[in-house]
C-alpha cells in the first residue's frame, strides 16, 4: 500500500469515528416529513426541476449542515430560507438521513 493509500484510507477511518452520532436521524420518520420537499427534490431525491439539486444519497452531514445554514439564514435561496425555517432539529436529521439513504448507483459511460 502507498503512502497515499494509507493516507486516504486514514481519513475515511478517522471521518467515520468523528461523525456526530446526533446527527443520526431517523430515515423512515424522514421520509414522512418529506411533503414539502419532493415538491423540487422528489421523493425519490432526484429533482424534476432544473434549479433543485438531486439530494438521493448527499452525504447526512452534509445534508443537516445545508438544512440548519438555511434555517439560520447563513446561506441563502429564497425557497429554502422559507422552507427550512420551521424545521426542528429532528425534522431535519431525519430529512437528511432520509435522503442519504437512498442508494444511488453510477454508471460510467
């Protein structure tokens, strides 16, 4: 294994201990919390529209970061900035867990 190998498959270990276990959200609660979302994400995570990004399989982390910077108003879009703010914590875990759960497969050309 190259000194490179190790490195990355250190920081995949070492990203796996240091995940917050608070934001492990419920993925079934989350799927039934998802009437507003699918809208512009769909339910299956993969957006109709254009200017929604597909969230099927995001990275949870990620996800929560994102929902909670909205909520604040740290990051802003119109839509979401409305959407996210009367979203509890645990609304918001479980979206998120929801849609990472969702198994993407990638095809190469």
């Amino acid at each position: 294994m190259t000194s490179i190998h190790a490195l990355a498959l250190a920081g995949l270990l070492l990203g796996g201990l240091a995940a917050d276990p608070a934001l492990a959200g419920d993925a079934r609660a989350g799927r039934q919390k998802l009437t507003t979302c699918q809208g512009c994400h769909g339910l299956d995570g993969l957006s109709k529209n254009p200017e929604a990004p597909n969230l099927a399989g995001q990275v949870e982390s990620y996800l929560v970061r994102s929902l909670e910077a909205y909520r604040s108003g740290d990051r802003k879009n119109e839509s979401m900035n409305i959407v996210a703010k009367d979203l509890s914590d645990e609304d918001i875990a479980d979206v998120a867990a929801y849609y990472a759960s969702i198994q993407v497969d990638v095809l190469p050309p």
